[in-house]
C-alpha cells in the first residue's frame, strides 16, 4: 500500500486523517501546514500529511508511550499552543500499527503503550532528513511563540470558561449567586497577579 506526501518524501505513509482541533495563534509560516483555527480566525490541519506520523514514530522510538503521553509530548514541543486531539493521534497509532512500524508494548493498566519495531526503526532511519525537518519546524513555532502560557495554564483557563458556561447555563442568578461568582473571579484574578 502505498501514499503520497505533498512534499514528495518518497517514504511517506499517509491516510488524510483531518487535524481540526486546538490549534493556539500559528500560521503557517512554519510550514506545518495549519489552516487552524488561531488567533486570526484561521481553520484546517496543524500538520501536513505525513508529519504526524514522522512525529509519533520518533517519540515513540525515543520510549515506548501510550496516546495520551503522545499527546503531552507534543504539546510540550511547541510550547503549549497546540495540542493534538484523540481523535488525531489514535486513529494514526492504528495506521502505523497496521504499517507494522509500532506495536503494543508492556503498560501499566489498561493504557494501551506502544513500542517502535524494526520496521519502524528502519522507517525513520530512511526518512531521517524528513523527521529533522518536521522536528526543526515544531522547534521554530515554540520559539516564535515562547513566552505563552504553559499548557497547564491553557488548560485552566479552559476549566474556567467551561465551569462558567455550564454554571450560567443552568438558568438565571439571583443577586446572591451574582454577588458569590464575582468574588470567585476576583479574588482569582488577584492572587493572578500577585504570583
């Protein structure tokens, strides 16, 4: 079987899985092929055809890992402005499992961890200029966009925002309700910047 890459690498195994999903202020002046939505309003993949798959195979022959250590990984190279969703990573650890180039490792609980094999080690010794390239682009995008929140940050800002939609969606507040939400937010933005 066999795909095409639309940087003509003459190795690549690809399946057009979509990446839709929390893309944080890129553009694609780094190459990774993001039309996603940022802070200009943009939509479409963080990575090109390809890339995800060259990305997850070289961390997942540096250790063996399970999606969601995948996914922090990831997230970690680029400073916490992107951050793939399941929907991505699993569908793309089942191809490179079928590819032959992965395969379920020892874990610990009901997390399926994956290993590299030797199809997989020889894989990324053949595509080894392509995973440079993708690994120095994830490089360049932190270091353009360092100094953002760290992922940990994001993903309580994130908390926040939920709590406060799921809490206003449940009807109106009484002044009371009003009064006690307001000194939560404030009180916390408080402490904010006094840390």
């Amino acid at each position: 079987m066999r795909f095409r890459h639309n940087h003509d690498r003459p190795h690549d195994h690809g399946c057009g899985h979509g990446e839709r999903r929390h893309a944080r202020g890129f553009g694609g002046e780094f190459g990774l092929g993001h039309h996603g939505r940022g802070r200009h309003g943009l939509r479409g993949r963080f990575f090109d055809p390809g890339d995800l798959r060259y990305l997850l195979l070289h961390l997942i022959a540096e250790k063996p890992r399970h999606g969601y250590e995948l996914i922090k990984a990831i997230e970690e190279r680029v400073g916490g402005m992107y951050s793939p969703s399941p929907g991505v990573i699993y569908p793309t650890l089942t191809l490179l499992e079928e590819l032959g180039y992965i395969r379920p490792a020892e874990g610990d609980g009901s997390k399926k961890a994956y290993g590299v094999t030797e199809e997989g080690t020889a894989f990324l010794a053949a595509n080894r200029s392509a995973v440079e390239q993708v690994l120095q682009r994830l490089a360049a995008a932190a270091e353009a966009f360092g100094g953002g929140p760290a992922p940990e940050i994001l993903r309580a800002m994130h908390n926040l925002r939920l709590a406060l939609r799921i809490r206003l969606g449940r009807g109106p507040l009484d002044a009371a309700g009003v009064r006690g939400i307001t000194e939560i937010l404030d009180r916390a933005a408080g402490e904010v910047e006094r840390s």
